[in-house]
C-alpha cells in the first residue's frame, strides 16, 4: 500500500478514524467533563475486556447488536470471540458474576471504545466511544429520574446550550398492543409505521383488521402522543388497559422527581418511540442538540439483563456517543480543550544542562515544560511556539 498517496482514508478502514491532537483533547475533554459529573453523582468506574467469548456476551445484546457484533476465531481456546458492540451487556455479566455478593444498589461508570458493524454507508462510524452509567439494583422511578437529571448535567457540563431529552416509555406500547391480532410481518410493519409517525400508512394496515373501537383508537393515537408534559394527560384519555396506565403512571413519577432536580424544561414525551422494542423493559430516553440530527446520548430501564447471566436485577443506565457529542459541540469546544503548554525552554550553545534543569524544576512544580531541542534560532522557536500554543518561551 503506498501511504505516501493523496487520498490518506484509503490507509484505514471504513467507519474508524484517526483524531489528531487538537480533536483528540476535545474528546479527553469530553470524556473527563462527563466522568466528573459521574462521579459527582456517586459513580464508580468499571473496566470490562475489549474480547469476550462470542456465546457469553450474545446473552446480553439485543437482536440489532447480536448483528453487528465482529466475531473471530481463538486460536488458543478453539472458541470464537467478540469484540463488545456495547459496554451494558458486559457490566450487566460482572454484576451478576463478579460482583453478586456485593450489596445492591451498584452505581458503575465507563469510558470504553466499541466495534460495531455498520452498513456501507458514507459517515457511519465501526468504532465508537462511549461514556456512561449503569444503575443496578433499583426499580424505582427515582432511578430513571436520576439517569435523566445525570444527562441533563452532563450536557450542561460540556457547554451545550439547546438540547432536549426525549423520553419514551416501551411499556405503554405493549399495553396497547397486548391481546390485538397481530403478528408476524404484519406486525413489523405496523410497529414500523408507529415508529416512521405515518399514521396514513398504518391507518391503511389497520383497515381489514377486526380490531374495536377502542383499541383501533389506541393504536392510530400512537404516533400523535409526542410533545411536552400534554402528552401524559393526552394519552390517559385515549388508553383504558391497565398496562398502558401503569406506564404513564410510572412517566407521572419521573417527572415529579425531575421537577425537583430542576431540569423538567428539558423534557418531551414520545410514546410512539420503539427503539429497544427487543432490550428495554421500561422508560427510554434520549438527548438531542437543536441542529445536530443524531441522538448523542441514549439509555432506559433493561431489568431483564442481569437475569441472563443468573442474577435477577431491575437496572437502568445511559450512555454517550462521544463522536456524536463532538460533532454537535466542535466549534464550542475549541477553547476549552486547547490547552496550552505553559513553558518551551530555548537555550542556544551546545551544553543544554541548564535548560534541562530548569524543565525538571518547573515539571517538579507541576508545569509543563518542554525543552525546545532542535537546533534554531530564537525567532523560529518563538513562531513555533505560537503555533504549537505554549504559554511562555524561556530564554
């Protein structure tokens, strides 16, 4: 391969990228902001392997990441392997292996590089950065409330300024779908249209079907019931299962705790929203900055995950698309996280001891310090080290 070409994507696989430095300190920025607020919030952090075995981590992946997920031969072993497509699924395994005997709640943290297979498409990324949280061990609506409240504050943090979450709750889509005749393809294609917010297209699978009244209306309602606090009272007036009501209750809880935290003018309600139809158990949500088309954060209740590896917990977390988040914020973050090197030391002549001396003074003061070590005069080092943003240049 000749990596002297002009065209220097051609060295690397579709999907990854290399960050140069000034990219590479917004993403350490990001990541460390959001670690701060984490850990404000009670969080420890967890460091899962980067391989699994294949048939151990597929336990926990829904179906879309089962698909996605790279998979290869160990020539030690003889088994095959996986690279983790997503962090939840490994936590949820050392909760209920390693960690079992440990008292419940557990509030858990990370910072993890992930592989996914994507389709062939322009600007979909194989490697993703994530950064989250993982509460196990409680089911209440005060958990889910502080997932919610925690990215709030996260975005806060790393200076967004416009952005909302959107909140979805699974259950309340199972009420409603719950005893209908409906499967197969059929299914999918009403669950699809549901999701699109194509009320023409579904009100047209649902004409030969015998369905009542109230559950035809039900169904047709689904993707109207999106907007702010409206929408909870909107859908009480349309559901009469039980299940259904169970869920708007639970979303009614949410948003009193969010209400204390302070954060309820970020918040709107999509009951039409189906994502982790297969993996969520519960309330889902997730963040959006105005402008910026992709989620940049994701997450919701999962209690059936830990069970799959023989340890029974209710547990809900979130977490952040890093390269989302910076493509949102690229142009906020240039101050923050250009930091500039306090001290370039320029000493000319060819004994350098004192120069030496003086960077390891000033790294044991807790500066930083690099010794401008290649031969030039004072007018090159000084433009050097405008460019390369140090602080100060010692002569």
């Amino acid at each position: 391969m000749n990596l002297t070409s002009n065209a220097p994507e051609a060295v690397l696989p579709k999907g990854v990228k290399d960050f140069l430095p000034l990219k590479a300190a917004k993403i350490e920025h990001l990541k460390q902001t959001i670690y701060g607020v984490f850990s404000r919030w009670g969080f420890r952090p967890i460091m899962p392997p980067s391989l699994e075995y294949l048939e151990v981590l597929e336990r926990g992946l829904g179906d879309g990441l089962r698909e996605r997920t790279f998979r290869f031969d160990d020539r030690q072993s003889g088994k095959l392997l996986a690279i983790p497509p997503d962090i939840t699924p490994q936590v949820a395994r050392i909760v209920a292996t390693r960690m079992r005997e440990t008292p419940l709640p557990h509030r858990l943290c990370y910072a993890e590089r992930v592989l996914r297979h994507t389709e062939q498409q322009a600007g979909k990324d194989r490697e993703i950065f994530q950064s989250g949280v993982e509460l196990i061990g409680l089911a209440s609506p005060e958990a889910d409330a502080e997932m919610i409240a925690m990215a709030v504050e996260c975005l806060q943090a790393v200076g967004a300024r416009e952005f909302t979450i959107d909140i979805g709750q699974v259950e309340f889509f199972r009420g409603v779908m719950a005893g209908l005749p409906l499967s197969g393809p059929l299914a999918l294609e009403v669950q699809q249209a549901i999701a699109r917010k194509d009320s023409s297209s579904l009100g047209s699978l649902l004409a030969g079907i015998p369905l009542s009244t109230q559950a035809r209306g039900e169904i047709l309602a689904l993707p109207r019931l999106f907007g702010g606090n409206e929408v909870l009272e909107r859908a009480a007036q349309v559901v009469t299962n039980d299940r259904s009501r169970r869920a708007l209750e639970n979303l009614r809880q949410v948003l009193e705790v969010l209400r204390v935290y302070g954060v309820e003018e970020y918040v709107t309600f999509d009951l039409g929203e189906l994502r982790g139809l297969d993996y969520h158990t519960g309330l889902t949500f997730q963040g959006f900055l105005s402008g910026f088309g992709r989620a940049v954060c994701s997450g919701g209740r999962y209690d059936g995950l830990t069970a799959r590896y023989g340890f029974p917990a209710p547990a809900t977390g979130f977490t952040f698309n890093l390269q989302s988040l910076l493509f949102a914020l690229d142009g906020e973050l240039d101050t923050a996280a250009l930091r500039a090197t306090d001290v370039l030391i320029f000493q000319s002549g060819k004994d350098k001891a004192i120069a030496q001396r003086i960077a390891h003074s000033l790294r044991q003061k807790g500066y930083s310090a690099a010794r401008d070590i290649i031969p030039r005069g004072l007018d090159d080092t000084l433009s050097y080290a405008r460019k390369m943003n140090f602080r100060y240049v010692m002569v």
